[in-house]
C-alpha cells in the first residue's frame, strides 16, 4: 500500500511548485532551478556560520543545517532547497569512523576490504536519524510552499570512498573488488543501498518533497560493470522510498545523477528514478535523444531532464554565460520536463550574484 508522507497541510504543499510540477512532466508556472551545491562556500553568509564548525559536526546540529538550507533559497528565489548533508552523514550516524577533512573530502580511519570488513559494518538504526528528522521538520516549516530535496549517494560512489578510504579519481579499489571478490561487493554495495536508502526515506518522512540519488562517480563504469555491479544496488536504495506518496497522492519525484554518464544514462534510468540529471558533457537534446531511443525493461523511453548548465561558465563574461544558459532553457523544452540546474557542482570560487542573475535570467524566460 502506499505510504502517504506527514506534509498533507494543503497550505504547506508543494504539489503545485514548478519544480515538482515539472519532475512529473507537467508545464510549470515558470521554469523551475536549483543548483547542486548550492549551499555551501560560496555564500558569505555560509562560510560566516560554519566558523570553527566541522563539516559533518555542522550537518548534525539540526538549526545550523537548517539555517544553511534556507540560505542559498533566501538569497537566489531557487525553486527549491536541497538538505544541507553529505553523503557520508549516514555513515557517521551508523557508527562507521568518517571525517570530512577540508579541502579533501570523506577520509574514512579504516578502509573497507575485506569480507569481515563489511560483514563489521554497523546497521543504520531508526534513533539515529533523529538529528536528520529534527532539520527537516525545522526547515520545511520554514520553506512553506518551497520544496526541500532530499538525497542520499549511491552505493557505487559511497563504497568507492569506503573501500579506497577517501577520494580518488579513478575508483582503481572498488573497480577491482567488483571483479576479484564479487561477493565482498556484493555486500558491501547492499550496505550501502541499505544505508542510502534509510537516510533519505528519513528526509522524506520528516517532510522533503522530493530526492535525489547522487551517483557522482558512475561515470568510472564501463556499462556492462555499470549494469552487471552497480544498477542492480541503486535500483534497491530508490526501492527503500518508490512506496512514498506526497500530498497530491501521486508518487514522490526521485532524481538520478552522475558525472560523465553520458553511455550508461539509460541504463542508469532503468534503476527506477523518475526524473534523470544530466551533466554538462552531454546536450540535453542528446539525453532525451538516447532515453527515447532504448526504452528500458518496463518499456520507459524520454523522461523529465535536469541540469546542465557547465559550472565553468559561471566565471565567464555575462554575455557568454547569458547565451549558454538561453540554449540549456532551449535544448530542455524537447523533454516531458525540465529542472534547471549545473551539470555539477557550484565551484566554491563563484561569486554568489551571478547564480540570483543565472535564476533571475532563467525566471524570465517562457516555461
Ligand atoms: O567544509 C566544507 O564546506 C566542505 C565542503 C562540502 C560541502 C559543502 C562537502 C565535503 N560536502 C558538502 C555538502 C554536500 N555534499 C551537499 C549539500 C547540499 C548542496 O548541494 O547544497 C551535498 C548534496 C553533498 C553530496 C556529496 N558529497 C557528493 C555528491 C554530489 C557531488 O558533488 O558530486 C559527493 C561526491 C560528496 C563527497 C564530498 N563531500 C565533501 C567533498 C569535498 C566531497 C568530494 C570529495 C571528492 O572529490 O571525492
């Protein structure tokens, strides 16, 4: 049976919002953005109430994430928020020894290897995800008719940290293990799906309107190991959430994204999600081509897009910036629907005035 979320207030509903208007294929009031990262160090007001605050120390005090959450929608009138955590909060809460290190990422005290290493792991519980609930409750109490987004990262990009033990390029460790110890993986990626799949129902039963499942480093696959190690365990993290209603009774949006996923995006869609990003390497005339052009099992072709604006031109003369963004709009409308956003993340570099231009810019033009 479906399972219909606590946000039924119809003066708190987000249904008619233009971001979830448009994840459902539907022509919204004005075209709907958001940036990934767009909390964060480019924002003053940001770095001002991180001061002497650990990264992850800041995403489980329930008030500062809010409060972070809130300001990049007060400052730009983005169509929505995106929960102020990392992907790696889940691992923390579940007892796994993580740290956000600045300037480098998650650095895990000990990587995952091995069988007993995963068969070690600790289960997320329910009264750990308490802080998680407190910051949603508190932040879409703020947002009123604003949709706040939820997220979890995908199996394949959290066990690429934990078995490498913090960042790489290449993902060599977990690519390896898929194929040298496939059982070991297979475990692994399942704690994983589990994991992910726990903290981001939590975001959307405390009240988030939508989620996003961020496989950042897909884009390191072949699409047979794609297919064959990776699809399978995201397709089980969205199966955590698929059953969620929201206040209009249909079925809670889910995002899917990655980077340089331009030959596994259809395969990455028939792991379920609704609605697919897009990165900036790919023209979104191009996605929408390739979905529609190899309908899935369940016979899906075209979905609603999001992205893709290429975060390089943030910090590129207006006049070059303004065209990019006129022709990501224009390519967007051959889609069911389309969220604007960056093909990745806001560079902390970017001066915070040319992103509220980049939405005012985006509100002015047709739906
Ligand atoms: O001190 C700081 O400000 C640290 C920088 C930072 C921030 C602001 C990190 C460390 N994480 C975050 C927040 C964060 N992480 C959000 C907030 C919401 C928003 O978008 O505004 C989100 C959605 C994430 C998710 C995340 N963390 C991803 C997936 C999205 C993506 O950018 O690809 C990934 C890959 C991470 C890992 C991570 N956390 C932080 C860093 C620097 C990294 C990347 C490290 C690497 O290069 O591998």
């Amino acid at each position: 049976a479906d399972h219909p979320l606590a946000t039924t207030d119809p003066a708190w509903s987000t249904a008619a919002s233009p971001l979830i208007t448009a994840y459902r294929g539907g022509i919204p009031s004005r075209t709907p953005v958001w940036f990934m990262r767009q909390a964060g160090r480019s924002l003053p007001e940001y770095r001002r109430v991180r001061e002497g605050i650990g990264m992850l120390e800041s995403c489980l005090k329930p008030e500062l994430a809010s409060e972070i959450t809130l300001q990049p929608v007060r400052r730009h009138d983005v169509d929505a928020a995106i929960f102020f955590s990392d992907i790696v909060v889940p691992l923390r809460l579940a007892g796994v020894d993580v740290d956000i290190v600045p300037g480098t990422g998650p650095v895990l005290g000990t990587a995952v290897r091995t069988a007993e290493d995963v068969a070690a792991l600790p289960e997320l519980s329910d009264e750990s995800l308490e802080p998680i609930h407190e910051a949603v409750r508190l932040t879409v109490a703020e947002l009123g008719s604003t949709p706040l987004i939820g997220f979890a990262g995908a199996p394949f990009t959290v066990a690429a940290y934990m078995v490498e033990g913090g960042p790489s390029r290449d993902h060599l460790g977990p690519r390896t293990m898929m194929h040298a110890d496939p059982e070991t993986w297979d475990a692994l990626a399942t704690w994983a799906a589990d994991t992910a799949g726990r903290f981001l129902r939590a975001q959307l039963e405390a009240g988030a309107s939508a989620g996003q499942l961020f496989d950042s480093w897909a884009g390191s696959l072949s699409l047979a190991d794609y297919e064959r190690f990776v699809q399978p365990h995201s397709a089980r993290a969205l199966a955590h959430v698929s059953d969620l209603v929201g206040a209009d009774g249909q079925s809670v949006p889910l995002v899917h994204f990655g980077t340089g996923t331009s030959e596994i995006l259809p395969a990455m869609r028939d792991a379920g999600a609704a609605v697919m990003g897009v990165d900036y390497r790919l023209p979104l005339g191009e996605a929408h081509r390739r979905l529609g052009a190899s309908p899935g099992p369940d016979g899906r072709g075209a979905v609603p897009l999001q992205g893709n604006i290429d975060p390089a031109l943030l910090d590129a003369p207006w006049a070059v910036l303004e065209a990019h963004v006129r022709e990501v709009v224009e390519s967007g409308r051959v889609a069911p629907g389309h969220v604007v956003n960056l093909g990745h993340g806001v560079p902390p570099g970017t001066d915070p005035e040319v992103l509220t231009r980049v939405v005012e810019l985006i509100h002015s033009l047709r739906p």
